[in-house]
C-alpha cells in the first residue's frame, strides 16, 4: 500500500508473529497544532455540552461504560466509550449501546412531519487513550468453546449483529453516522468502525483483523461491510492475512474519510460537520442511496454468524492458547503505564 504525503507506511504483517511483536497500543503525545478554527469551524464553537436528558428516552448518567453528551444546537449526539476493563466488546458495553440505540430510533421515530429532528449526526469515540476498541470478548469465547457452549457464543453473536446492523443502517432514520477513532480499532473494533458512514482517525491509530492468528475469522460484519466498501476479493485479502493498517492506508482504500493529527480527531469531526452541516439531508440521502443500491440484511449478517460458531467450536486447544495470550497481551499493554512502564 502507497502511504500518503508525508506519511510512513504503517502496514504490519502480523499472521506469523509473537504476541510480543504485535502492535503497541501507546498514543503519540506529541504537540500538533489545532486545525484553525475559522470559516465553518465557528458554527461549532467548542463549548460544553449538556448531557442527555429524558427527552431522549434515557436519563444522564443512567451507563456505566458509555459517557453520552447531545449537542443540541448543532444535533450531534457524542458517545465515548469507556470500558472499566480491557476495551473489548463485552456483554455490557453491548446492552448498553443497544439501549443507545433503541432510545435514539424510538426519539427519531416519534417525530413528526412538522417537528424538528434534533439529531443529524450520531459520533462514537473512546474515552481511552490510543484505544477505540480491541474487538471481541476472547477470554468468554475461550471458555465457551472449551464448553462447547453453542448457545452463548450465537446469543454473543446475534448481540453484536444487532448493534453493528442497527448503525449500518443508521437506525433505519436520517442521521448520519461518525466513527471518531482515536486509538486502534482491532477485530470486532474494526468491524464496528466499517458500520459507520463516516470514518474520522487520527494519524496514530491502527486497524486490523487479527482473528486468523488463532484460525478463526472475524464473524460479526466484516466481510459483509468490506465487500460493499471495496470488493470481495479485497475483502477476503484483508481477513485473511491478519496484517495491521494505518489509518492513511485505509483512506487511500476510501474507508477512512479524514485522517486528523494526533490529539485533534475531535476537532476534525467538528470541522467536517461544520462543512456538511448545512447540507445534512443531502448527505444523509446520499447515504440512504448507498444502502439502498447495496442493501445490508440482518439475515444476512445472522447467517455468517452461524458460520462463525460453527468456525469457533472447531478450534483447537493450540488456538485457544494463541486466543488467550493475545489476550493477557492487550491487558499488560494496558496496565504497563499505570505500573510505571512504558508502552511495549
């Protein structure tokens, strides 16, 4: 891959690698200057904004892994994710997007032909530094599979389906979905990023697949996004060889729309509302073509999953190894700071 102007080339092969030789989840703290903050930028002053109230279905304060902010004079709902363990996807971080989810549909759809609509952009981000999210829940898959459990990895996996189907088609309302990835987005977090309509990085973060290092596949989107975003073959090259991108790669692919400077992903959101606000229901109609012309079903999604289980339970006690020492690996790499070590 060509990396852009005055970018390095990031790519990392990684189907061969140790666990100590995968990538390091360390922000860069480097000082870059603010993108300037005229023209469009003005209509988005940075000021703080009001939590959500129950005129949106659910109350301030009411999650425990997901900060939720509503930007009322520009309708932009803001939901970082902030896991209390490692950053992965599990069953709570999940419920509770679900329940954004449902709440924000149920609002939208209660408005009437002569209401406004008081939100045009959903953004999801994450409060943890260098990390949007690590992907799926391995040590539940790990322990399922030793059990056979068939059961809960499909009830897993239909959760997932549900809220990556539910952004995909941005809550079947027209609003326009953001992905702020500040950090890396792997597996699973990969996934969840394809589902959005746009994709904001910042230079440092890193995408992946990494599934195919203990022989499985990443189940719950990715190649059913990757395929409509590029094309089969190109999505069947990605899952299969388990490299690392960077968030220049993907932009010269087209699946990342902005790569922002460290530190400034925010404001680089903000600018690209600021430039397409004005036109919101043009951009969202455009988005609602796209789906129309390449239509994502939930059948669709349900059935890879079914796949995936099958995948998941043929796995061998080697790979259920490799699953937990990648595991342990995003967790010291997440405590290494906070015990006085740097990144690895």
């Amino acid at each position: 891959m060509t990396a852009l102007p005055g970018q390095t080339n990031t790519t990392t092969d990684v189907t061969s690698a140790s666990p100590a030789s995968w990538p390091a989840w360390t922000p860069s703290r480097g000082v870059i200057p603010a993108i300037a903050s005229s023209g469009p930028m003005e209509a988005l002053r940075r000021e703080p904004v009001p939590p959500v109230d129950d005129d949106l279905g659910f109350a301030a304060g009411a999650y425990q892994e997901v900060d939720v902010t509503l930007d009322r004079r520009n309708k932009i709902l803001w939901c970082y994710l902030r896991p209390h363990a490692v950053p992965n996807f599990t069953h709570g971080i999940l419920r509770e997007l679900a329940d954004i989810q449902r709440s924000v549909k149920r609002r939208l759809h209660d408005v009437s032909v002569r209401q406004e609509v008081p939100i045009h952009y959903v953004v999801v981000g994450s409060r943890l530094p260098g990390v949007f999210n690590m992907g799926g829940d391995l040590g539940f898959f790990a322990d399922c599979i030793r059990a056979g459990d068939r059961a809960a990895l499909e009830n897993y996996a239909r959760a997932c389906i549900e809220v990556v189907y539910n952004n995909a088609t941005a809550l079947d309302s027209p609003i326009v979905t953001v992905a702020l990835v500040q950090g890396d987005a792997l597996g699973g977090g990969f996934e969840a990023v394809l589902s959005f309509d746009v994709v904001v990085a910042e230079k440092s973060a890193k995408f992946g697949l990494p599934e195919i290092l203990f022989h499985l596949f990443p189940g719950m989107g990715a190649y059913s996004l990757l395929s409509r975003k590029l094309d089969p073959a190109r999505a069947e090259r990605m899952i299969l060889s388990g490299r690392i991108y960077s968030a220049a790669e993907l932009h010269d692919m087209g699946l990342v729309e902005v790569v922002a400077e460290d530190g400034h992903g925010e404001d680089a959101v903000r600018h690209y509302i600021a430039r397409h606000g004005r036109r919101h229901g043009a951009h969202s109609a455009v988005c609602a073509v796209r789906r129309r012309i390449n239509p994502l079903t939930f059948q669709e999604l349900q059935d890879v999953t079914k796949i995936w289980v099958d995948t998941a339970l043929r796995l061998e006690e080697v790979d259920l190894r490799r699953m937990e020492r990648l595991m342990l690996a995003q967790r010291s790499r997440l405590e290494a700071p906070a015990n006085g070590g740097g990144g690895a």
